[in-house]
C-alpha cells in the first residue's frame, strides 16, 4: 500500500470516530437535557390506610396523612423542608398523643379496685407501664415514617408522610423545593383528584 493511500485511510477512520464521537456527545447532552426532571406523587390516607400503616385511625381524630414520593432525576441537589408546603401541617408526635391509650384512665381504674382488693396493685403497675411503653412505641413508629427536612441528592427517591389538620386540607397545594448550591426555588403544584396526585416537573 502506499504511503498517499494509507494516509488517506487514517483520515477516513479519523473522520468516521469523529462523527461517532461527536453523535455520543449530542445524545448524552440531549439525554441529559430530557431527563431534569422530578417527579411527585402524593396520596392522601384513608382510615383503613390509616390503621395499616400506624396500627391507629388518625383520620378519625381530624388529621388526614399525606404520603408524598419524589424522585430526583435531576443533577441538582433539592431540600424538602416541610415549611416549604402551603399546607398546614402537624408534628407528628402530636398526631401520635391523639390516638394514645389513655394511660392516667387505666391507673384509676386499677386504683380504685385496688382499694378494696390489694392483691390487684402488682397487676395494675404492670398494666399502667405497659400501657406507657406501648404508646412510646407508637410514637416512634409515627416519627419513623414521616416526613423530614432533607437534602434529595441526584439520582435518589425521597418519601415520607406529613399530617394535616382536616378543617386546614385542600386538594390544591404548592411543595416548594430548593437547589442546595443556588437557592433556587421551584415550584411543585400539586392538584389532587380522587385523594392522588404523579406529576414530571421539568427544571
């Protein structure tokens, strides 16, 4: 083969990789640019949904339990904070008191059979600790599964779950996150049909 020939051939494989190279490039970069996305579902409990995932009907004692799932396509790193919702919400230990087994009730029951039957104190301490123990636990558990202040890094899911009061719910809410290096803040509206809302919002 000659020299001329040669030459030209590594200018042909040249040009080839290039165009390859250069139609990788423009794909990833459009991938890229289609996939800064976030996505958000949210999901209102009902009281069987309630009881399922806390063993306790919140809804019945005037709180509704908003899950909410986000998924971080982007290559931001997005703050959640709960006081970036428009909506009212509650802590969760507070939610948890309200479905507490009444502690002080059963130790003045036990109180006053104790009175005229002694032999019933060892079971009533047992019963009354018991009782606290178990409304700790509960606690716990409502605080294991709501939602928290946090950043959202690239690539990774996100959810939890907030209460808010029913008279303060509405179907229409904005969940504000935040670009942790910028500040920026972007806007989730939310509008929920039949107690469910799944939205892409693009960034």
């Amino acid at each position: 083969m000659k020299i001329g020939s040669f030459v030209k051939l590594l200018v042909y494989i040249g040009v080839i990789v290039g165009i390859f190279s250069l139609g990788y490039r423009l794909l990833r970069n459009k991938h890229q640019k289609t996939s800064q996305k976030i996505s958000l579902g949210c999901k209102v409990f009902s009281k069987v949904e309630s009881i399922e995932c806390f063993g306790k009907d919140v809804v019945s004692q005037g709180y509704k339990p908003l899950h909410i799932s986000i998924s971080n396509t982007t290559q931001r790193y997005l703050k959640f904070a709960q006081n970036d919702i428009s909506l009212k919400t509650v802590p969760a230990e507070i939610v948890a008191r309200s479905v507490y087994s009444s502690t002080a009730k059963r130790i003045l029951g036990w109180g006053i059979a104790c009175l005229f039957f002694p032999i019933l104190f060892i079971p009533a301490i047992i019963t009354s600790v018991s009782s606290y123990c178990a409304n700790d636990a509960l606690t716990n558990t409502f605080i294991a599964k709501s939602a928290t202040d946090r950043i959202i890094a690239p690539g990774s899911h996100y959810d939890g779950i907030i209460f808010v009061p029913t008279d303060d719910y509405s179907n229409r809410f904005t969940i504000m996150l935040s670009d942790k290096d910028s500040s920026e803040k972007i806007a989730c509206n939310v509008d929920m049909v039949c107690g469910f809302s799944h939205k892409l919002y693009k960034i």
